[in-house]
C-alpha cells in the first residue's frame, strides 16, 4: 500500500525517486550547543496549554498516525470512523487553506482526527498556491493549533522555486510564532537546515512543537533537531534506508512518532487497515532496530502522540 504513495512522490519528483540514501550533502555549520537550553521541552509545553487529550475523549485510541493525508480519500470521513474503530488517533494534514477549511469542517465530528493547516511546498513551487493562499494561511493561522504540511523542498524538481517557497514559508512561520503554542507538522527535503534556521529566526522553534515528518537530511541536520526539541513522526519509508536505520536508532524515544503519509493524492476509496498496516509495521521494525520491546516502545510513543495531539 506504499507503492502509490511512492509513485505520487516520484511523480512529483519528476520521475526521481525521493531517495535519501545518496544526499549527504556537506554542512559546514555545527549544531549550536546554546540552543540546547533555550529550548523549551515541547511535550510539556504542549501539556500546560491542554484541557484534555484525545484519549479522555476517546479511550480506546492506541496507534496514532501524526502526518496522514485522510482528506485525500474519496471516503474521508468513513475512513476517519474506520480508523476509530481501530483505535487509531490522526493528525490528517493538507496541501492548501482552502483544503485546510474544507477538511477541518468534514473532520469536526471525527473526536480521533486532528486537522492541520497546510501550504504544502509542492503547491507554493508550482503556483497552485499563490499570494492570496499565503494570505489565507495567515488569516486561518491565527485560530489553527495544528499546521501541516509546510515547509521547503530544495530536490532538484522544486529547487527553481527556492525563493519562492522561502518567502511563503518565512511567512508561514511568523504566522505560526505570532500567537505560538501551535503543533506543526513540517516537509524538509534537503532543507532542513533552512526550515530549521527560519523556525529559529522567527520564534517558532521555541514557542511551539515542531515535527519533522520523514525525516531525510544529514546527521548533523538530525543532531541540530534533536537539540532544539523537535520530534520525528516515522513511516516505513525511513527505516528502508540504510541512513533512516541510523536516524531511527539515534532519535530519542520520546521524540517519536508513527506516521504514514497516506492515502496518497488522488485516492478512490481507501481502507483503514491500509493505514493500520503500515502503522503497525513500523512500531515493529522501529522496535526491532532499537532492540525494544515493542510493547513498550508502542506506549511511550501513545504517550507522545497524545500530548502532541490533545487539543
Ligand atoms: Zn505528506
């Protein structure tokens, strides 16, 4: 059930694989040790502003899904009630506001998803998202608590669009810095130093939670990431690569999430299984790599995934 997800990113791609295995571009600038402390911890932070969790709400949730794209299904909202029959809790993110407001009203009866405000990379590239969606973003900004996708996309099929993507983005977290104490879910292919370095400049990565979703750029990107407090949502594409195997074991626990990037754009109908399968996979593989129990490596990310989510 990857396979689609792959295909629509290696279409996006313009016909490259988003393979991480051979981009260890070079990076001159060390992790910066003073941030360390400067950084508040975000799972607390995140805790002091809840009134509740999504587990209150709904007990029976055990596996969370922290970046999925539900609103792609044709079945959205039966799939939504698929996933909370199976105990599954989502952050479902978008590509655009317009998406953003169309998924948070199909979504709001659904206690076990979570929807997040998006101005996907992608979309910023190719113009489908425009000066007036940026706009939007910051307007709906102010009352969103999650955002995502956002972020920047520097793979050669999007790099012509550096600036581009750099000025909306910019804007995208100063919107998000503004009122802060927002969860954010961000794309970061061979840009994690810049999404990091804009986070930094502008507030957000003290004042509110930042995840780097599929995480792909260098070791020492990885170690700046971890020292600022961001968390890492995982899907089974990460631990495929040699370099994901190692990023996978050096994460610390409690800064990991599941997730599955699914259904991929464009889906017909789609299964909740389709979602839990690959949750599942990864929660075993993850455990197996770090020589955890799985059982107890799956509570320790509930854990997170209900502090990152309660609302
Ligand atoms: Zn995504």
């Amino acid at each position: 059930m990857t396979k689609p997800e792959d295909e629509r990113h290696t279409q996006a791609e313009g016909g490259r694989p988003l393979s991480q295995e051979g981009d260890a571009h070079q990076r001159p600038e060390a992790p910066r040790q003073s941030e360390t402390r400067r950084k508040k911890d975000a799972h607390s932070e995140a805790e002091g502003r809840a009134e509740g969790n999504v587990s209150e709400r709904d007990p029976s949730l055990r596996l969370f899904d922290l970046h999925c794209h539900l609103d792609f299904a044709e079945n959205a909202r039966e799939l939504a009630a698929g996933l909370a029959q199976r105990g599954i809790g989502a952050l479902s993110v978008t590509v655009t506001p317009a998406g953003y407001v169309r998924a948070a009203a199909l979504f709001a009866p659904c206690a076990n998803v979570r929807t997040a405000l998006g101005l996907h990379p992608w979309w910023v590239a190719d113009g489908r998202c425009t000066e007036d969606d940026v706009a939007q973003f910051e307007q709906l900004a102010k009352d969103a608590r999650f955002v995502g996708e956002v972020g920047l996309d520097f793979a050669p099929a999007h790099a012509a669009s550096r600036d581009v993507q750099l000025a909306a983005f910019e804007r995208v977290a100063h919107a998000c810095a503004e009122g802060g104490g927002k969860v954010l879910s961000l794309h970061a292919v061979r840009s994690a130093d810049t999404v990091m370095d804009v986070l930094e400049r502008t507030g957000c990565a003290e004042s509110c939670a930042c995840v780097l979703h599929w995480f792909s750029g260098t070791s020492d990107e990885l170690q700046r990431a971890i020292k600022l407090g961001f968390l890492f949502s995982v899907n089974p594409r990460m631990p495929a690569t040699k370099r994901g195997r190692a990023y996978v074991r050096a994460i610390p626990a409690d800064r990991l999430l599941l997730e599955t990037d699914l259904p991929p754009e464009s889906a017909a109908r789609y299964d909740a299984a389709d979602v839990e399968t690959p949750l599942r996979a990864t929660l075993a593989e993850l455990a197996a790599l770090r020589a955890e129990d799985p059982e107890a490596l799956g509570a320790r990310i509930a854990l997170t995934s209900e502090r990152v989510l309660q609302a």
